[in-house]
C-alpha cells in the first residue's frame, strides 16, 4: 500500500489542514507521498519534506497549477496516481472540488468526509449533517478519500527529511480561467479552524446587539458565529452561520448565546470540545448538549461575562 | 441555450433523522420526503436564465424509485419544460448516477447542467464534479453567483477563505450553493399543468453503463449522545468552571 496527499497552500505557505490529512492518512499506512502542485511553490515543497511522517515529496512547478482550478490539476493527478492504493485529500472547499473528479476518471467511488479510520478499507463518516454515522468498506482497488481536517490531529511539521522529486506538468484542456480570489478580512480567526467560536442567535434582538458578542470574541480571540435564525433575520452575515446549511465548526470551547438549539444548528457544533449555553428559556434544547449552562438574559449575562474574563490575566490565545 | 437540471429526493430537512432498530440505515419509512434545498436553487437559476431570453429550453432529470419523479414535477411547476426520470429502486452511489447523467447529456446536448452542490442525505458532494470529469467539461462548483457571456459563464464559488471568481467554457457543469438566489414557490395552477406535461421514463439498467455500487454500508448509528452537563447559577461560576475545570480560557 502507498498513499498519494495531495496538498493545499498558496505557493508561498502550506495550509493546515494538509497537516491534518496526513495525520488521517498515517493510520492507513506509512508510506505517504505527498504531491505539491503549484506555480513558484518550492518553499512549500521544503516545507512538506521537513513533516516526519512524509517519506516522498512530488513537487509539480507550472503556471498551469498556480490557482488549482480542478481541471488542470486532475491530469497531474491521474498522472501521478498509477502506482498509489489510497488518494487523499482534505475535506475542504480544496479538497471537495477536485477529488470527485479524481476519482470518476478512475471509476473509484469515492469515500468521502471521513471522521474515522477503521482499517485501510473501512471508514466512518457523518451523514445527514452528522445526524447518522456510517461505517463503510470500499472496494474499490484505488480508494479517493476525503478527510475532515478537524478530526484529526495536526502533524509535526519538524524534524523530518524526506526527498523532493521534480516532475513535469500535464497537458490541461484550456476550458477554465482563474478571475479572482477575495478574501474576508477579519481581524479574528477563521471560523473553520478558530480555538474558540462564540455565536449569536434570534436572542440577539438586533445586529448591534451583536457587539456584546463581538467584545467577548475580541477577549478570547474567538471567531464570531451565528445560528440560521440569526442569518436570516439580518443580525449578521451568512459567512459566520453555523450548521447544517452554514459551517461545521469543531472548536475547543463553543459558547452559544441566544440559541435554542435547533437541529440545524446543532448539525454544526455538537461535536465541539465543550460547550456552554447561556439563554433565558430553561427548556431551551441546546441545554441538553451544553457542557456548562446559564440560564440568565444574555444582556445582563455578556457583559458580566465579559468582566469576569477581564480580571483574568492569563487568557490562552 | 439549453439547460438540463437535476435534482434528486431526500428526507426532508426539518425531520428529526432516525436510524434503524437493525442499524442497516436511516429510516425513510413514512418520512417526508421532498427535492433536496440545493437543488431548488439549482431549478431556480435556470428558470431565471429562461426568463431573461437567456436559455430556450429546461430540461429536470432525477434517478430513483417511483417517487421520485415527484421532484421532476415539482421542477416543471417551477418552470422546467419537460422532465426525465431514470427508475431505479435501489442506491446509486454518485459514480453511477453520474454515469447515468452522462449518457442523459449525450441524448440531450445541453450547455449547461445545473446540480445542487451537494445532497443532504448521503452529503457526498460528488456527482457534479464527477460528471463534469466524465464529459471532460470544466465545473463552478459551490456557485453563488453566475453570469452568461456567450460562450463562457462567470461563476463566483463560495469557498473557505471567501469567493473565487473563474471563467469556464460552455458546455459547462454548475453546482449551486443555498446563497445563489432565492427558490420560488410553485403556484396552484403551475402544480396543476404540472401534471399534465410530459416525463420521459427510462430504466436505468437498460442505459449499458455499471452502476454497481463499490462501497458497501456495514452499518449506520447514532453519533454519540453528548452527556448532559450542568447548569451554573452565575456568570462568575461559569467563568470559573471554563478555567480551572474544563481548562478552555
């Protein structure tokens, strides 16, 4: 058996989640090659040999990769695939675009969002937004996975030394053209990868209400989220909405304020480390899976809280 | 311009999902079932087009059991022109559907295949791309919002760090985002004429492509039930417990 990682980075850095992949990957087998593909991209290249659990790295130079549009990197793919059992990549936005076509062009059903490895065949992964677990075994002989980054842990990123081959690029179709990429500027960390996420719900009453949650973010480097109800009453964007429909956040503390719990919602969240409810109405369902509950009016409980947080002085960041 | 959409039934999203006593699967008896919410987004987009002089023709295609081709009315309520529905009893996995939507395109020929981003029930996320690398077309996945200019469509892609812009030529595959636009409702007499309009059945083993599915379900559970915590009487104690108890701040 040998694995095939395909890594995500920008050409200048290597993202996170590659690093949780690997990990994910590690448990099927050891020999994990690593393809980086990209345009000017050798320090990314240097940066993947120095992970100790790398043993080769596939460093692809062209224009052509410079913006991974899906259609120029699945030649290269397919290409370098022939002699790898398992096809990994995280179970990002990257990840999700490519490797269907990865694995269609090798008659492969892939397995995707896997939480769990069980053997190099047998995998588990939510559906119905989390709402069911399934265990399931391929059979396939080259096996397309992708792996949700926040189940794993992140690799070291030191202290290995594995080889770097060049190799050429593909021929790609000509049928797709990068534009552009705009960023969401925040101050605060991705709600994707954030420590610590604080969200707002219908509780909220308004956008400027938001603020109270906006401080407490500030104190505890936290990346603001929102609940469905939130979103669509126009209290904040739909970038920070958590759940089903929004995003799958999984951080260490996740502080829900104002929201009652709905399935949707709790789609998004119940797998966070711990969990701490503060709302009004006692029966609110989000008590029954909150670690830590406070049953209080969130316009005198946030600013208390965050008083409280003030007079701590070691705040981990 | 011809569109072809397609759209698939699932457990509806607001049914509290159950797993079977046996734990071979989630269970769809006497379930609500309705389109899958991409896929309306997915419909909507290209009656949009048709309205705007942009596209002549939408064709809706599903696969699935007998029922299913309820989607594929919904879909002409809402303004596709005919429908095609593929039976099947049993699971496709993305591979094969994808394989049954090629040889949908072959007959077909349309410029544009328009599909939600991904199905809410096996949340898979696939048979888009797949298709796309099938036909060799190029792909916007994850759009929110699309523009036509004659020969290629601009599609802006929501993706983590925030928006993608790119430019992908026609014949293309879409796979739509909840933030694309907003669905329609159909109205009473459009569910009426809905009726009557014509749905093209096929059988999908008769269309030569192998559609056997290459993973196996061993079993489908509940996720672990998170323990009920406790209840804290001040802000002041809960700060305390997230410090020296659960050591998060």
């Amino acid at each position: 058996m040998s694995i095939l990682l395909i890594a995500e980075h920008d050409n200048a850095n290597l993202k996170v989640f590659t690093l949780n992949a690997i990990t994910a990957a590690s448990k099927i087998d050891q020999e994990i090659h690593v393809l980086v593909a990209g345009n000017k991209c050798e320090n990314v290249a240097k940066e993947v040999a120095l992970i100790p659990l790398v043993k080769k790295v596939i460093h692809c130079d062209s224009p052509n990769y410079e913006n991974f549009l899906p259609e120029n990197l699945t030649p290269l793919i397919i290409k370098v695939s022939e002699s790898y059992t398992h096809i990994i990549a995280a179970a990002n936005t990257f990840g999700k675009n490519f490797m269907p076509r990865v694995s269609a062009l090798l008659d492969s059903s892939q397995i995707s969002d896997v939480i769990k490895i069980n053997s190099s065949e047998e995998f588990l992964r939510p559906i119905y937004a989390g709402n069911a677990f399934a265990t399931v075994k391929s059979n396939d002989k080259k096996k397309c996975i992708t792996i949700r980054p926040t189940s794993f842990e992140v690799a070291s990123k030191s202290g290995g030394s594995s080889s770097i081959e060049k190799i050429e690029a593909a021929d790609i179709p000509n049928i797709s053209k990068f534009i552009k990429r705009e960023q969401i500027k925040s101050e605060r960390p991705e709600l994707g990868t954030a420590r610590v996420v604080i969200s707002g719900g219908r509780g909220m009453q308004s956008s400027d209400n938001f603020k109270l949650i906006n401080a407490i973010a500030d104190k505890l480097n936290a990346a603001v989220g929102a609940s469905r109800a939130a979103v669509d009453a126009g209290y904040i964007g739909n970038d920070h909405q958590v759940g089903q429909t929004g995003k799958v956040v999984v951080p260490d503390l996740y502080i829900a304020v104002g929201i009652s719990g709905a399935i949707q919602h709790l789609a998004g969240m119940k797998e966070s480390k711990i969990i701490v409810a503060i709302n009004k109405d006692g029966e609110a369902p989000i008590f029954s899976i909150a670690d830590y509950g406070l049953e209080a009016d969130l316009f005198e409980a946030l600013p208390q809280f965050l008083d409280e947080l003030n007079k701590l002085n070691t705040i981990q960041k | 311009m011809k569109i072809l959409v397609a759209v698939k039934r699932v457990i509806d999203y607001n049914v509290q999902i159950r797993v079977k006593e046996d734990g071979s699967d989630v269970n769809t008896d006497n379930v609500k079932m309705s389109t899958n919410p991409p896929d309306d987004n997915a419909i909507e987009e290209a009656v949009k087009l048709k309205e705007s002089g942009k596209a002549k023709e939408i064709v809706a295609v599903t696969v699935g059991e007998e029922k299913a081709q309820e989607t594929v009315r919904k879909a002409i309520a809402v303004g596709a022109d005919r429908g095609i529905h593929v039976k099947s009893d049993n699971y496709i996995e993305p591979l094969g559907i994808a394989k049954i939507l090629k040889k949908i395109v072959e007959k077909e020929k349309p410029d544009l295949v328009f599909l939600g981003k991904q199905a809410i029930d096996d949340d898979c996320n696939q048979t888009g791309q797949m298709l796309a690398a099938m036909l060799g077309w190029p792909q916007g996945t994850f759009a929110s919002k699309i523009e036509h200019k004659d020969k290629v469509i601009e599609v802006t892609r929501e993706v983590d760090e925030g928006l993608e812009t790119i430019q992908i030529n026609l014949p293309a595959i879409i796979t739509c985002d909840l933030r694309l636009n907003e669905p329609r409702f159909a109205s009473l007499p459009n569910i009426m004429k809905a009726k009557k309009k014509p749905i093209e059945q096929l059988y999908a083993k008769d269309l030569g492509v192998d559609i056997s599915n290459r993973i196996q379900q061993v079993k489908v559970e509940e996720p672990p039930k998170r323990k009920g915590g406790i209840k804290v009487a001040s802000v002041a104690e809960l700060v305390s417990k997230l410090k020296n108890e659960a050591k998060v701040i």
